[in-house]
C-alpha cells in the first residue's frame, strides 16, 4: 500500500461530514448500541489500523448488530494524540492507540506498551494477563473513568530511519528524533532531541528537515508511510521497544451500559485482535522489507555496540528513577513489571533463546 492511497480520504469535507453524522447518531436505539473508535493511526494503516477496523468489525459480527462499532481515524474526527481524551470526555465510546502516548497523563501508562531491553511481546501478554499487570493498568485508568485491554502487539520493532550511517555515540548528540515513550526518555539521555508526533505527521517532518531520524513500528507500517523516499539507513533491532502493545481503551460507564455478554465480548474481541495484529505483523514485516531493499535502495544496519550498550545503561536509569521518584501507583506498576520481568526472562533465556541460536547455527532451507 502506497502512502497517498491511505491519507487521501481525509479531506476536510469528509472529516464535517463523519462528524456531523457523529454527533447526529443516537447511542442507543431499540437495544442496539451505536459505539464510535477514534484511532492514533491513518485510515487502512496497515497492521494497526487495520487491526482496529479489524477488532470493530469483530464485535458488531459477534454480538449480532447489537453493539455496533464505527472506526473513525486520526483526523476524522479528533486529531489521532487526542484519542483517549475523546473517550474521557464522552465524545467517543472507544479509543485504539498506544498506551505510551499519555504518559503526560500517568507515566505508569508507559509500561503497557513497552519497556526499553523489556519484555518480548509474549512475555509482556503474560504479564498483563497473569501476573497482575491488568489489575494495575486499572487502577491507573479508573481515575480517568476508563478501562484498558491490549488490543495488538507489533513484536520487536525496528530501530528507526537515519538520515546519516551512525558510528557512535557521538552522532546522537543533537539528533532531532521522533521516538515516544520511556524509549523516547532514553535517547534523550544518550543526548538525541526527542520529539513525539501522530503517525501521519511524520514523513511531513522528516522531508522537511525538521527531522533528522524517525522510527515508528517496523517495515510493514515503515513502507506505508514512506519513509525510505527521505532516509536510507533503516536500523534493527529497536532496543527501546522490544515488544511494543496497542490499547483498545472504553469508556466505563458506556461499558456499564452493556449488557454481560456484551462486556465480555469486548474483552474476548480484544484478546484475540492482540494475536491477529502479531500474526499480521510478522507476515508482512519480512516482505515489506524485501521491498524496501530490493525496490528502494534502503540499507539495512545494526546500532553500534557503543550505542546499545549506553542505551542499556540509560535504560537501567531510567527505571530506576521511576522506581524511586514517581507516584505510588506507578511505582506499584514498575515493580510489578519488573517482578514478572525476571521471572518470565528465565523462560525465553533458558528455553527460547538457546533453540533460536540452534536453529541459525544449522538449519537452513534452500
């Protein structure tokens, strides 16, 4: 998919007209629920902004017409970082994003989308789910009369788009980067000029200059939004985001609304758009990648080990910082993290890790 063919729609006429048909639709009418998504992504985004049609149209299949789900994208209807408080506000039932994005909010929110040499995606699921991560995330939310569910997980992203090779630490210093996030917080240690911005205001700044690198997901989104046409040093892996989570966040008193098996449903659809997006996702990454080198010219590189390594450092800091100076509520979260961290590392080291060694040691099909 090419980068025009998925921001086209958002014309200024389209943008009053779903409005107006927005504000015109009643919530409830003869049992059914009318639910509107308002999303941080492009419209047919591919991965996320498909998987957030993809989870609406799951719910309103499921639930028979009952609970109806509209997707409106960033723009459409509030511009895409204004997702959440669209929901907290009453203007929207839903929301689809990234947790990360309101750590102006609570900084605990951070930790339900990833956690710089973090958890793997697997890992962090399993945190959420079964080791006490859900109720946490919770209690953060109820103060803003929200509930949160993972919705899709990218995997291990890629590290982002440079204009310029790096050869070392020095060439951080000053760099004007778009990053968000607790991984956002580490490359402003490591001396780089970090600035968050909504997936389709990113090209934009990169072309201008504005911009002297960029990341956002990985090849599949990568390729979409077009940023091989601006820089050509893509960097693997992203030791910032290792296993990065969306949100599906719902109001709770719309939630309340519904009826059980309507409640339940959201849950179950969300759980199994968490999986979808993460198949979609590792399907399309390899080849969105293959194009990129073989179409474009881009040069795929690995960071320096000067700056890994520093980026581990600055890592250990900053949840040390966290664990030492913020509020009691995201101090609770950043110990439970870390507690399920260690326990749930000596799996993937000690089982997956050595298999995955073996496996590029002698397997190799022709």
């Amino acid at each position: 998919m090419k980068r025009r063919e998925f921001f086209k729609s958002a014309s200024v006429a389209t943008i009053g007209a779903a409005a107006a048909t927005t504000l015109a639709t009643p919530a409830i009418a003869q049992g059914t629920y009318n639910w509107r998504m308002v999303t941080t992504w492009p419209k047919n985004f591919p991965g996320l902004g498909v998987g957030a049609q993809r989870l609406a149209d799951r719910i309103t299949k499921a639930s028979g017409g009952r609970l109806n789900v509209q997707v409106f994208a960033a723009g459409e209807m509030v511009p895409g970082l204004q997702a959440l408080d669209a929901v907290i506000d009453g203007s929207a039932e839903m929301s689809h994003g990234a947790a990360y994005y309101w750590q102006n909010k609570s900084q605990a929110l951070s930790f339900y989308t990833g956690v710089p040499f973090g958890m793997t995606n697997r890992e962090l699921a399993s945190w959420v789910r079964y080791l006490g991560g859900q109720e946490l995330w919770d209690e953060v939310y109820d103060q803003f009369g929200v509930k949160g569910y993972l919705s899709g997980d990218t995997g291990t992203q890629a590290g982002g788009w440079f204009r310029n090779e790096l050869t070392g630490l020095s060439d951080i210093q000053g760099l004007r980067f778009r990053t968000p996030g607790l991984g956002g917080q580490v490359w402003s240690k490591l001396g780089a000029s970090v600035t968050n911005l909504a997936a389709g205001e990113i090209f934009a700044a990169l072309q201008s200059g504005a911009l002297d690198a960029a990341e956002f997901v990985g090849p599949y989104n990568d390729l979409a939004l077009g940023f091989y046409q601006v820089a050509k040093n893509y960097y693997f892996p992203s030791f910032v985001e290792p296993g990065l989570a969306t949100e599906l966040v719902v109001s709770k008193s719309k939630l309340a609304e519904l009826p059980e098996d309507l409640q339940e449903l959201v849950a179950i659809a969300a759980q199994a758009s968490y999986d979808d997006v993460s198949s979609d996702m590792y399907a399309n990454d390899p080849r969105a990648l293959r194009a990129l080198v073989d179409e474009h010219g881009v040069q795929v590189r690995q960071f320096p080990e000067e700056i890994v390594e520093a980026g581990a450092v600055a890592s250990m800091e900053l949840i040390t910082e966290i664990r030492e100076s913020g509020d009691d509520l995201t101090k609770r979260v950043a110990e439970s993290f870390i507690s399920a961290f260690n326990l749930l590392r000596e799996r993937t080291q000690g089982t997956d890790v050595p298999f995955l060694l073996a496996r590029e040691k002698y397997i190799s099909y022709e």
